[in-house]
C-alpha cells in the first residue's frame, strides 16, 4: 500500500483509528533495533512493533484486518521513551499513522514527529481512557482531528485534545519542515560563530 | 525560568534566532555522527540539493554495528558493511573527519569523542543519538537529535530547539567504596522516575559530584536520558581541566590558558536560580541492580524485588509487567538470582576506570561455570590503554572474553546478542525487553564491578562482599 507522506499545512486528518495500551512504550518496543540496519527508511513500515507482534501471532493491532488502513493511534503515558531513534515515528508513519493522541509524549519522540508532519496531542487520562473506549467499542467510525480548536470528534461525542502553541503554530502554517527555515539565518550565523570563544582561538 | 546556570550561558552563546514556533534555533559546536542515524540524514540533504555547512565541526565514527570479535573487512554482515561503506562515503563526498576501523580513534561514539579532547566545557554538542548527554559531563550542553535534526544540523550547523528548564540535582558527602557512579544514577532514576526529567536539563552538583572522576561523571551524565532528562551537565573543575590537558584536540599554549578562564566563567553562579532543586545524600546510596524492563526499576542489593501490590498506583501495571516478563519472584532478594551472560562494556561503563575497577574483583578468581563472561572496550584508545596495564590479561585469565570495541551486546545490533531467555549482568544502560538482542532477554543494569562479581559467583552478588577478600 502506498501512503502520501505528510506535507505542508496540516490542519485536519480523519480517519480510523486503533488503540495501542500500555505506559512508557519505548521506541526498543515500536521498532526493535535490529531493524535499525538499514541505510533507507522505507521498508520500516511492514517492522513496526515487529516483536510484539510476533509474541501476539496475528492478534496485535497493527495486524488485525479491521485497523488496515486506519491513520490514527491513541496511546497511553509517556509513549516513544528510550532511544532516541527516529525509525519509530518513521516506522509508524510509514505503516500509515499520521496522528497520535496519549496522555503524555516523550520529549524527543514529539519532536521526531513533528519533523515528520505528525501531531501527537495529549489529554488528560480520563479522557483517553474514554477515547479509547470508544475507539475500541466501534472500530469502523471513522474520527475527525481538527487542528484548528485541537478536537477529536466522531460526530457524536467530541474531545478536546491539547498541544503546546510551537507546535501548533509549525503545523498550522506548514512550517515543520525546519530545514529551510534555519537555511534562512546565514547572516545570524555567522554572528553567533563570530561570538563563539572556542572557533575563535578563545580570543575574548 | 533558570539564570545564570551554565544551562543558560552555554544557550545564550549558541542562540542563533528565536523562531516563530517558540523555538530557539541554537549553534550546533560539535555534531558527532555514526553509522545509523546519519544515511537517511545525507539522502535528505543530497535530495534537497544542499551541502554541509560546517564540515569541520562534525566528526564521525562507527560503532552499533562494528562486530567486535573479527573486525576485518568487508564484515560478514553485508547489511552492517553496507552502512559503514555508506558513512565513509558520506564524509569523503563532504569532507567530514572519520574514524574510522583501524584508526586507533574508532570507538563508541560517547566514548572516543571526550577521548580525544573534542568534547569541551561551553560547547553544545548534538548526535544522532540519545546518549549524547555524556557529553555534558565536561559543562557542554549535550543532547540527542533524531535524523530530520541531523539532516538540520548537517545543512546549517543549527537546530530548532525548545529551552529546557533546568534541574539541579545536588548530592552530598562521597560514595562509599564499593558503590560507584553507576549505582547513584540508577538511584536517582528510581527515585525522580524514568520521566521524572522530562523537559528538563539535569544539572549534577554537589561534594559527591565534586569528587568523582571525568570518566564517573560521564556515567552519570550518560544515563540522564533514561531518567527522562535530555541532558544532563556538570559545571567543569579542575578535575575536568586536568583531563582535557594536552588531549589531541584540546587547546594548546597560550590558548589553553584563555580557554580555562572562559571555562571557569561557565559554571553556574552561586546565586544561580534553578527551576527545581533536589538533594541527597550520596553516602546513604548501596550498590544498585534494575529488576524490571525499564531503568527507573531499581533496588539496592540489600533489598527484595518489590511486590507490585505495594507500589504506589502508577507504577503497578508497569511492574506487574516486570515481574511476568523477567520471570522474578516478588519479595525474594535481587541478590542470589542467577545470571547466564555476562557484559562489561558500552558508552555507560566501557572506559578504562570502568574496566580497571570490574578487573579488581575478578583478579584471583575464575568466572563461575556456564556463564559467558566478555569485556567490551569503549574504544580502541581504551583497549589499548588496558592492555598496556595487562588489564586484558586478568580478564582472559579468570574466562572472560575480550573483544574488539564497539557498542556490542549494548543494543546487538551487531552478532553479540542474548539468545532466547537469557539473562544477563550489564553494564550497558538500558534493560527495555527484548534491548540486547533476544525478543525475550532480560537484562539486569549494574556498575561493572557488579557484573563481574556477578561473572564469578553466576549470581548477583554484593561486590563489597569480594572488595574485602
Ligand atoms: S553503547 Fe549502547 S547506548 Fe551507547 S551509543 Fe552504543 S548502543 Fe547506544
């Protein structure tokens, strides 16, 4: 199957969504790292959580017939700990996930998705335990992220989602491709090179 | 909000622009890349056309994927062979520093970079890696990037980044003999959590910290990731001048006096404002093993594996988990519980102090029956370095293996790797399921003197029990 990777603004997703439980999932868990050997991204897709899915034989999730095409996945606390790697949220987006409510995010792990176009907004736990409730009592009801006022609505019932403003703000107006943004500081660079003790022989 | 914490100067130097997300694009002074996070960071910047900016401000090793036991090429593996074929590709096409196998400067990444003096006080210090906060043990601010921040820093020498608040972890008095840098990071981990440092930078102070050496230090600062803190730093001494003196790329003559005053200033005023405070007290802190499957699952030798009923709510599920997945009885001792393999190595623990206090315990003493036993040198400057104190010879003597360096069973991204159930002593830093290479391993994190005491009784054991023979 071949997805359209993130681009641009993106102010809505709707989709399916599916639910992984658990705290502290860590990115060991989403992409186990013998799967880090590779020189390209893109078979990362068909690995992701590729061990518990082979401890669940077909019974995982992201194996089950019913979340095949789903884009959106609700986890729990502190999800995407560990290891720096950004496999994890190229693995995830790769297998087709373009949003992430929990309750909580690891700090690297948001930020690996936002460069990859992917919000992960939280909510308290309450909230996520309903959502995934819901998520998990009618798989097939398809779910509407708007970005604008950060909700999650399957027309009946709607929750409010939070992200902090960079975040939005990058998203909102398509700039979280950072790359060209810093390309554009050349001058201010060279400034703070300028200023820098230890590229100038410590010359004060 | 922090002032006048290193934290803040080492920011304010680095600060390029505040950019319209509420980030702050910052300086990159050192950008270390290897063999795994970097391919994918180069096709992006060839994709888009761009070069690197700064190349002499990135340097390069390989180290996950180096097989420690024959390191000739081309590797068996042609997967491994192909990615460091690609990294020397890379940094030829882009005029980037390699140290490489048979450099006599490979090593893991954490490792060899302090080695060579290229990790100074003041700098900002940004890999493709989570364990970059080593680094922060000489007063850099350190951290992991994912890739899309590599690919940034390689085509700008800046990233867009978040200021962190900033922790001051403060531990009094001196760690008794036996118990070593290692047992208080897994302490203080058990204690704030394996989040409890999110969002924030760890700043390690206080007489304990004072007294520690470089290379403890850099254990500590190490692991500050796995307690949730992105970096954590220590503001550079005497200690950490004396170190750096006369490393290959350190300053030299008049420079050298100049770059101490400017790393003097660095440190956090005593009037610095931090925005939280912790203390405790480092004489109190026992040899410390993970039980679980994440680090902040810690208990000292004396105590037992807890019962997931008495924790407290949120941590239940977690150790339930635990308990199912290490197959380890609540309420029983943590010491006694049999070992299989046994690891000395990785950027945590794989430096010569490292290696020279685990072979202290094992001199005299053979590795118990059945257990497979090996040290992995961080670097080749360590391996040399140990050689040349017949350090490797205790090691071969008593049964242990002694290997090439690399990350090995750290990650096992490489042939060393836990098979089925095993368990092993580490000294590494993570004990995630299924981290060193078995879908179903359990790892135990110790100091490496732990892992060899360890290695000849077959079973967790307290090392101060053979510090006494
Ligand atoms: S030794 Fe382990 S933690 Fe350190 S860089 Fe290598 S794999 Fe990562």
């Amino acid at each position: 199957m071949k997805h359209e990777f993130p681009k641009g603004e993106i102010k809505s997703i709707s989709g399916r969504s599916f639910v992984i439980k658990g705290d502290d999932i860590d990115t060991d868990r989403i992409i186990p790292a013998r799967f880090l050997k590779c020189v390209s991204f893109s078979a990362l897709g068909e690995q992701v959580f590729a061990d518990d899915r082979k401890e669940l034989k077909g019974n995982h999730p992201f194996d089950l017939d019913q979340n095949k095409g789903a884009n959106i996945l609700i986890v729990n606390d502190n999800f995407g700990c560990g290891s720096s790697r950004e496999h994890a949220p190229q693995a995830l987006m790769r297998w087709g996930i373009r949003l992430i409510v929990g309750e909580s995010f690891a700090e690297i792990f948001f930020g690996n998705c936002l460069a990859l176009g992917i919000p992960c907004l939280t909510a308290p736990k309450t909230e996520i335990t309903k959502l995934q409730k819901l998520v998990d009592d009618n798989p097939k009801q398809i779910w509407d992220f708007k970005l604008k006022d950060s909700t999650i609505s399957n027309q009946k019932e709607t929750l409010k989602l939070n992200l902090e403003e960079g975040a939005y703000k990058m998203l909102f107006s398509g700039k979280w491709d950072a790359t060209s943004q810093l390309l554009a500081e050349e001058e201010r660079i060279k400034n703070t090179v300028k200023n820098l003790p230890y590229l100038n022989n410590f010359k004060q | 909000m922090s002032s006048g914490t290193l934290y803040d100067k080492v920011w304010n130097f680095h600060r390029v622009k505040e950019l319209p997300g509420g980030s702050t694009q910052l300086f990159v002074g050192l950008h270390l890349i290897h063999e795994v996070t970097s391919p994918q960071a180069f096709s992006a910047i060839h994709e888009k056309n761009l070069g690197v900016k700064f190349p002499n401000l990135t340097i390069a090793t390989v180290d996950h994927i180096v097989p420690t036991s024959n390191q000739e090429r081309p590797f068996n593996d042609p997967l491994a062979e192909e990615m460091l074929a690609t990294l020397e590709k890379n940094c030829k096409s882009h005029g980037i520093k390699f140290h490489g196998i048979g450099s006599n400067s490979q090593g893991v990444v954490h490792v060899m970079a302090p080695e060579l003096g290229l990790t100074q006080p003041g700098m900002t210090v940004a890999c493709g890696d989570s364990h970059t906060s080593t680094h922060g043990a000489f007063g850099a601010i350190a951290f992991g990037i994912g890739t899309s921040q590599v690919r940034d820093v390689l085509a700008s020498q800046s990233l867009a980044m978040k200021k962190l608040k900033v922790r001051r972890i403060w531990v009094d008095g001196e760690l008794q003999k036996g118990v070593y840098a290692k047992d208080l990071i897994l302490h203080i981990i058990r204690h704030l959590g394996v989040k409890g440092g999110v969002g924030f930078a760890y700043e390690f102070a206080g007489p304990a910290i004072e007294k520690l050496s470089m290379e403890s230090r850099m254990t500590i600062c190490n692991m500050a990731i796995e307690g949730g803190a992105r970096c954590g730093y220590i503001n550079p001494d005497e200690t950490t001048f004396q170190y750096l003196k006369d490393k290959e790329c350190s300053p030299k003559g008049q420079e050298w006096d100049k770059a101490i005053t400017w790393w003097r200033s660095l440190a956090s005023d005593s009037e610095a404002k931090f925005d939280d405070e912790i203390q405790l007290d480092g004489s109190l802190i026992e040899p410390t093993v993970t039980w679980g499957i994440t680090p902040g699952q810690g208990i000292s030798i004396k105590e037992k594996i807890p019962n997931p009923e008495s924790l407290p709510k949120n941590e239940q599920q977690i150790a339930k988990d635990a308990c199912k997945y290490m197959n380890l009885e609540p309420d029983n001792p943590i010491e006694g519980v049999e070992i299989d393999v046994c690891f000395i190595g990785s950027c945590t623990n794989g430096r010569l102090s490292d290696l020279e206090e685990a072979s202290k315990i094992v001199k005299g003493y053979t590795v118990a029956t059945g257990i497979r036993a090996f040290v992995v040198p961080g670097s080749q400057q360590v391996a040399k370095d140990a050689k040349s104190k017949g350090i490797d010879k205790i090691f071969l003597n008593a049964g242990f293996e002694w290997r090439e360096p690399g990350c090995s069973m750290c990650l096992a991204m490489n042939p060393d790797k836990l098979e089925g159930r095993q368990i092993s002593a580490s000294s590494s830093n993570r004990n995630f399921k299924g981290r060193q290479g078995s879908a179903n391993g359990r790892t135990l994190l110790m100091s490496p003197a732990m892992v060899a005491a360890a290695a000849i009784n077959g079973k967790v054991t307290d090392v101060r029990k053979l510090l006494q023979k």
